[in-house]
C-alpha cells in the first residue's frame, strides 16, 4: 500500500511538473520532470541516486543469499 501510494503521489508531481504529452513521448519520464524544475544538475543528482541505491540492492541480496545458502546447508539441505 505504501508503495502503490508513493507511485502515486511521484506520477502525480511528475505531471504537475511537465505536461502529459512529453512525458509519455520521453525515454527517462522522471529525470525531464527534474531537470524541468533543477536543471542538468538535477538530473545528474538523480543519475547518481538511482546508481546508489542500484548498488545498495545489489550488496543486500548478496548479503542475504550467503544467509540463505548458510541456513540450508545447515539444515542439511544442500549437499556436502
């Protein structure tokens, strides 16, 4: 639910920002919405962002699947 809202509530500032009609005719929708309020630089901040946190995804579920291929050889389920 919270997501679905957060979903939301971004297209709708990102229609607020800049008309419909370039929106659904741009390759990256969100990052014209802010580089039509911060400029070039805006759009790099976002660039930057999205790398982070693609990054950060990245190291979580590497993290997590050595717990998960720990716990099932532990329990026995993997072969020896």
């Amino acid at each position: 639910g919270i997501s679905t809202a957060l979903y939301v509530l971004v297209g709708l500032a990102s229609v607020s920002l800049v008309p419909w009609s370039r929106l659904s005719s741009s390759e990256a929708a969100l990052a014209l919405a802010v580089s039509s309020v911060l400029g070039e630089s805006g759009s790099a901040v976002l660039t930057v962002a999205a790398l982070l946190t693609t990054l950060n995804t990245v190291l979580v579920l590497l993290l997590v699947s050595s717990r998960i291929i720990y716990g099932l050889g532990r329990e026995g389920a993997l072969p020896g």
